[in-house]
C-alpha cells in the first residue's frame, strides 16, 4: 500500500461564523458541529471551546483525543465502518491538520479518564499540552447507561473530528509524507540483507468500557491478524476505552503511533520492516493463549528476525504482553517489550504484574504511580467534581487552594506505552 500524507500546519483555532482554514488558523463555526452531535438521540447538548499551548488552562475528564483528517483520494475515507462507509483504507491521499486536535469531555464515564493542562507541570507530562485543542463537552440524556453514553461520545466526537478534517482537503499541505508498505514477498526482495523486523501492536480490549475498534469491530471479537500500517494512519483502529490516562491509546495515538513512524523511518536503511500484527488483550486465560498463540504463529511464519511489542493498559495486559514475549522469542525470534511501571510511589514495588527472562530488553516510558502537584489554573474546561475519583487520584486530591495531587496516572498520555511521551529511562 503507498499513501501520501499532506499535513496541512495549523498554529491557532478559532470559532467563528464559517467554518474554513485561512493562513494556518482554524476557523470554526460550532453551530455546524452542534447539529451534527446531535443527530445522536442519546446526548442533550454540546459546547465548544478552544485551549492553545500555554494558556492557563485545565480540560478535565478527558476521554478521547482525535486528529482532524480526511481523504484527498483513493479508496475509502478515514474513520472506515464507523464514521465513513466501510472501505479498506491505507492508500492513496490524506490530508492532516496538523497541530489540531478534537478533545472529548463531559460528565464521567468511567473512573479512568484524565487531565490535560495547557501549562504548568502538568503540560509537561502531555503531549497535548503542545496542540490547538478544540474541545467538546458533551451532556448525555438523563437515565442512559455508561456503555450508551460512552458509544454517543465516542461517535460524535468522530464525526466532528472529520467534519473538521475534510477543511483540509482543498488546501496545499505544507509538507508531504509518502509512505509505501509493499508486500511481504517484494520486502524481502528489496533489502534481503537487512534484519526482518515487525511489529506487534497489543490493543485494549478488555471489555466494560476498555475497548478498542478495528474497522468498525471490537477487537476482543477478533483473532490475531495483519494490517498495513497506513491503514491506521487513515483511522481504522479507534479508542474506545477509559484505561488510566497515562497509559490509554487514544485515536490521536493511533493516528500518529510513533513506534510505525520510526520503523518507517529505518526502513531500508538498518531494517526492513514487513509486518505489522495486531492483537488483543481479553481477560480470560483462554483467550490470552489463543491470541498468544496465533501472534507467535504469525511471526513464525513470517520468519521475522526480530519483533517490537507494545502494550496498552497495565496489570490484567501485563500477562498478554509476557505472553507474547515468550512465545515470540521461543520461536527463535528477538523481541524488545515497550510499557510502563506501576512500581508504587517509592518506585520500589514490582513493576510488571508479570515477568520472565525472555523479556530482556524493554523500553519503559515512566512510573505511573510518581506523585505531583498541579497548579491551580485559571480556568478548567468540563469539571473537576471527578478530581478525587478518577484514576491516580483519592480523597484530597482537589486541595481549597485550587491545586491538584495526583499520581501522573491521571495525565492524559503521561507514560503513553507507544513511547509518545517525554518519560523514559535506560
């Protein structure tokens, strides 16, 4: 698959009574995206509001985060079988705001959902600190379940997102990427001499709001199994899941996973990257051998010299991902495991809920469980009635001086396990 990627720069958004994109802002008229919400019988109202890098400013609970972008060509439309017809995509043209984001928010769903300070402290354990953010706050109708409201808010914060993105499509990009995956047969005859590298993109699926779509599909309903990697550059995999937010892929991850970036980046030149397998991460011991079983079969019949793991979530996840690790290195294949560390706020606890030798090489993107103190801001978007309960927080966190202690658990992105944070260590 060859897709072109135009990434149009946007510096500023702004509402306004058209919605267009004039010298790197972006207008936007939210009356339009206000009907589009609504077409969901399940919410009862919406609002918009803008948060810019360095603004005091606090969004808070954070659900989702989601890139605006759209097809310029080629099969399909971003967002396949959810917002758009279902379509394979991965090819041809996409056009990228970016510097933009949508920012869900509203009422909880569940207890693992984030912050995002636009400055202070907290900006520096984000990277959507570093984004225009255009933030949505949704109102759900009295008497509905988590999982219906979760499923409206997920939705309608993707169908703003690509009324968004489709601005872009008239617009010269100010840079363009093209990034080509050829099959697996011609891979190997364009670089036989470099190592044969994949990767194995571990996605949440546990269940009870810790979800994750591909295609439109939730995932837990799915073996192990191979996509292109343009094809989520083009949206097909999308968070639907309230894990911490340290740690939670959202859409935006997806849309921009770096790991994919730095394969691409290395590809041809110390590697010839040629797979990339997608697994899940349900909750039944059974389910974890089966899923476990199929990723080493897959990269046993590639005939990989060498496979990169990333994991989504902590605990329950921590057996998929040993899983995985194991059984891909008895086959004869290296692995190197990318995630995070629950090692208590001493740092002194066991880290992984799982562990064994095969797993020697690992990259750590930080301690979820370290303590900080948040300023206290001048204005928060959404609330903070859930400061105490949400993940990483307690009873206190919320002190009467406006200022928040938290475990970086509740930092929306903070120890990312695709290594798109600034937490790392060696």
């Amino acid at each position: 698959m060859k897709l072109e990627v135009g990434y149009i720069q946007i510096r500023d958004i702004s509402l306004a009574d058209e919605s267009r994109i004039d010298d790197g802002v972006l207008y936007i008229n939210t009356k339009e995206l206000e009907e589009l919400a609504l077409e969901d019988e399940h919410l009862e109202a919406v609002s918009f509001d803008v948060a810019r890098p360095g603004e005091s400013i606090r969004i808070t609970p954070v659900k989702d985060v989601i890139e605006p972008r759209a097809k310029v060509e080629g099969p399909g439309d971003v967002f396949p079988g959810v917002v758009t017809k279902m379509s394979t995509v991965g090819s041809g043209k996409t056009h990228v705001l970016r510097g933009a984001a949508v920012v869900t928010v509203g009422k909880i769903v569940g207890f693992q959902e984030g912050i995002i300070d636009m400055t202070g402290l907290g900006a520096e354990y984000t990277p959507f600190s570093a984004t225009n953010n255009l933030v949505v706050n949704f109102t759900p109708k009295e008497g509905l379940t988590a999982h219906e409201y979760e499923a409206a808010i997920r939705k309608a914060g993707l169908k703003i997102a690509y009324a968004v993105g489709k601005l872009g499509v008239s617009h010269k990009p100010d840079e363009i990427k093209v990034y080509e995956f050829p099959s697996i047969i011609e891979a190997t005859k364009l670089y036989p001499d470099l190592p044969r590298v994949g990767y194995v993109l571990m996605l949440q699926s546990q269940g009870l709001l810790h979800d994750t779509y591909v295609y439109g599909v939730d995932m837990k309903q799915s073996l192990t199994t191979m996509l292109s990697p343009t094809e989520i550059m083009d949206g097909a995999i999308l968070s639907g899941n309230c894990v911490s937010a340290c740690d939670k892929n959202t859409t935006y991850h997806h849309q921009n996973n770096p790991v994919i970036e730095d394969l691409f980046e290395e590809h041809g030149k110390t590697l010839n990257f040629v797979a990339l397998i997608i697994t899940n991460e349900n909750v039944y011991l059974a389910d974890k051998i089966r899923s476990s079983d199929w990723t080493a079969k897959l990269v046993n019949y590639l005939d990989l010299d060498g496979v990169i793991i990333s994991q989504e979530g902590f605990g329950n996840p921590d057996t998929d991902l040993i899983m995985n690790c194991k059984k891909i290195e008895e086959t004869g294949t290296h692995t190197v495991i990318i995630t995070d560390e629950y090692a208590g706020r001493d740092g002194t606890s066991q880290s992984l809920a799982d562990a064994d030798p095969s797993a020697d090489a690992l990259v750590t993107a930080g301690n979820a469980n370290q303590v900080v103190t948040l300023p206290k801001l001048d204005r928060v978007i959404g609330t903070l009635d859930y400061t105490d309960k949400i993940a990483g927080g307690y009873a206190g966190s919320l002190a009467d001086d406006g200022t928040i202690t938290v475990e970086i658990q509740a930092i929306t992105g903070s120890t990312n396990e695709l290594g798109f944070s600034r937490l790392s260590a060696r």
